[in-house]
C-alpha cells in the first residue's frame, strides 16, 4: 500500500471521502425507497410523510455553517468520524420507533431531524480537506470524485434497499445502513490527516507539490469572521444559486422513487431500477465536470472554467427538467429525467471548488453557508413538492424546479472569484493565474 500510494496520498483521501459521500446519501435516501411501507405502519399521508423528509433537511441545513466551523477549528479527520458514529446512531434510531407510539409521527421528525444534524459535517469537512491537500488545479476533478459519491450512493440505495426491505423488512434496511456508515468512519479515521506534513505516506515530493499549488488564502491560520463571510456579495450570489440547486436535486432524493411507483404506476421492482437513472447520471457528470471544470481554467480562465460552465448546465438542467414531465411514457420520462439530473451535477464541483478557492483554511465555514442554502432549497422541495402536486397536479413541481434551476443559472454571472478572495482575505494584491492558483 505504501508503495501504491506513494506520491498520491491526497488521491487515497479523495477516494475514501467518495465512499463517506456514498454512505452519507444511503443514511438519508433509504427512507424514500421505504417510505410507502413507513406510511402504512404508521399511518402517514404523503403530506406527514412529507414532513418527516424534510425534518432531516431542516436539521442538515441549519447545522451547516456550525459543521463548517467544526471542521476548520478541529480538522476534518476527527470530525468526520464523529459525524459517522452520530448518524449511524440516529439512523438506528429511526428504525426503532414503536408504529403504535401515539406520537409517533412527532418522534420520527425528532430523530430525522437529529439525523441531519450529524451529516451536516460531511461536505464543509471534505471542502476544507480539499483546502488543504488538493492544489487549484485539481480541484474540479477531486470534488467531482467526491459528489460522484452522492450519485453512487443515492444509486445503489434503491435496489440495495427494495432487496433488503422485501426480504428481512424495511427496519433492516436502516440498520445494515447504519453499520456501513460505522465501518466507513472507522477507516476514515485510520488512514486520514487534517494536513499533508501530518500524514506518514506522504513524502518530501507530494508535500511539495501541493504547497506550491494552494492558493494564497490556504496559508492564513485564522478563521474568517462570520460578518466578512456574511457581506461578501459572492457568498451570497453562491448561496442563492446552490439553493436553487438543492431544490431540484432534492426532488430526485425525496420524491422521484415515489412519483415513479405511486404517479408514473411503475411496480416496486421496476420503480427501484429506474430510479437509480438520475443518480448514476449525477455520478457520471459529477466527475465529468470537474474534469471540464479544471481543464477549462487551465485554457480559458477561472470564470469560464467555474462560473460559465456551472451556468450552462444548470440551464441545461432546466431544459431536462421541462421536456421529461411532459413525455408520457414513464420510462422515457425517466430517461430524460435522468438528464436533468446529470446536467445539474456537471455545475457541482464549481460550487466547492470556488467556495475552497476563495476562503482557504475557512473553506470549511464559507461551504457551511453555502450549503446552507442548498439544504433549505432541499426542505422546501421535500414539503412542497407533495402540496403542489395535490393541488396543480405532478407535473407542475418539475416546473417549479426548473424555473428555479435557470434562476441559479444566472446567479452565476454575478459570482466572481477573484473579487470574492479579495473580500475574504482583505488583500488586495491577490492574483490569479489560469490554473486557479494565487500569485
């Protein structure tokens, strides 16, 4: 292992944090894949299942920006493997909840609620890892690795989980979760550093390499201050557009099993397999735009390689978005769906790549508020979607997503990294050169 890893630490981490990612979305998707099981043992309607959804996403959104500071005050080893241990527990719990509790509906919010609370550490830690390890340069590409573990997971959930829940019943399925997320931290942990010079694989070679690819911002010691980080005109340009964004993925991992099964009447077999079209999509072009992403900032500049590209898909997103809740036939629905799920994920890695490029060792702090939003757009998704589809039928949600998707789209134009690194750091001199590194 030594010798494989030798020069490419930073790459086994990378890695690693795509399995975190994976597990983190199994933790939270499995209840839409069981949800229709929970509904009937509890009682539940979709508009109270609803809200038990989207009880997860208020607790994940809300904790953001604290997740953030967690990572950055105590390094993203140590914070990621309690996070692992939180959310197994929490998952764990939500299989224990008795169905003739009188309270049950309120106990299953509580517990998903506290479940978001747990994963909001993962991708703030992971962007201030990237802060760290990952030069400029190679930014796109790692968090494209990274979020192509959010496709994977959410991928391989439904028929992970139709198979376990039809076999030994939908509460095994939360537990065989729960202990995959368990194993997943104690690896992390063993194999994991805050910083390259702490990390007894890397050598003199790798350690060099990626200093000189940090960014200027990267070496500061002290925590941005949350008013520098709250006027920052780019924060706030990220923040809408990635709320836009977690509107319209949300729709995919709440709602997207269920509207195939209930709305599309695709059977429970064939609703598991189509649903995994979006998030092997989100995979694929996770990686794929980190790829364009770092390739373009190298040939056409930072704003092109970040901002345009991130542009461009989100309104392709909405395109998708458009034509595939109009198609009737569920399975090319499906299909196109699908597309408007990858086009969404081609603009991913721009989100935190910026977000790390910009704030350095506070990239923990900056990604927590951005994310912020992302998960708030996700809670309003999960309550509103089943609201406004009982009351202007399903197709109208899709809509609702796309329109908010173009809206993102060109937040985007406004984002400029350069000026947001300036406002950040207070340092005026800062430059940038088209690999995306500060001179």
């Amino acid at each position: 292992m030594t010798n494989l890893f030798r020069n490419h630490v930073r790459w086994l981490l990378i890695a690693w944090m795509f399995v975190i990612s994976a597990v983190a979305y199994l933790d939270r998707v499995n209840i839409s894949i069981a949800g229709g099981l929970i509904q009937q043992e509890y009682h539940l309607d979709q508009i109270q299942l609803g809200r038990v959804f989207a009880a997860f996403v208020w607790g994940y959104a809300l904790s953001q920006a604290l997740g953030g500071r967690l990572a950055d005050r105590f390094g993203p080893r140590l914070i990621l493997a309690c996070g692992t241990i939180w959310w197994a527990i929490f998952t764990s719990l939500t299989a224990a909840v008795p169905a003739n509790l009188s309270v049950a509906l309120l106990v299953l919010i509580a517990v998903r609620f506290s479940l978001g609370i747990g994963e909001a550490v993962v991708y703030p830690s992971s962007n201030r890892l990237v802060a760290s390890w990952i030069p400029s340069h190679e930014r796109g590409i790692a968090n494209g690795w990274i979020f192509a573990g959010v496709g994977a997971g959410a991928g391989v959930t439904p028929p992970l989980i139709t198979y376990i829940l039809l076999h030994y019943g939908w509460r095994w399925s939360f537990w065989a979760s729960a202990m995959i997320g368990l194993l997943a931290g104690v690896i992390w942990y063993l194999i994991a550093r805050d910083k390259p010079e702490q990390h007894p694989l890397v050598d003199a070679n790798e350690a060099a390499y990626i200093r000189a690819g940090l960014p200027a911002a990267a070496s500061s010691k002290k925590p941005l201050a949350w008013r520098k980080i709250f006027t920052s005109k780019d924060v706030w340009a990220l923040t809408f557009s990635y709320f836009c964004y977690g509107y319209v993925a949300y729709i995919f991992f709440t709602w997207f099993f269920i509207y195939l099964n209930n709305v599309r009447h695709l059977n429970l077999k064939t609703s598991s397999y189509y649903s995994m079209l979006p998030f092997i999509a989100m995979a694929i072009c996770s990686i794929v735009g980190g790829w364009v992403s770092d390739r373009l900032i190298t040939t056409a500049g930072q704003r092109i390689g970040r901002c345009v590209l991130a542009c461009v898909a989100m309104l392709l997103c909405a395109f998708f978005l458009v034509w595939g809740s109009h198609v009737a036939d569920a399975r090319i629905a499906s299909v196109f769906l699908a597309g408007g799920a990858g086009a969404l994920y081609l603009s991913q890695s721009s989100f935190w790549s910026v977000s790390s490029e910009m704030a350095g060792t506070s990239a923990g702090s900056v990604s927590g508020v951005m994310n912020m939003g992302n998960q708030i757009g996700g809670a309003l998704t999960a309550q509103l979607t089943p609201i406004i589809a009982k009351s202007f039928g399903w197709g109208t949600p899709f809509l609702v997503a796309a329109t908010l998707c173009a809206m993102g789209a060109f937040l985007w134009l406004i984002v400029d990294v350069k000026r947001g690194l300036t406002q950040l750091s207070g340092d005026t001199g800062v430059r940038l050169n088209t690999a995306g590194a500060q001179q």
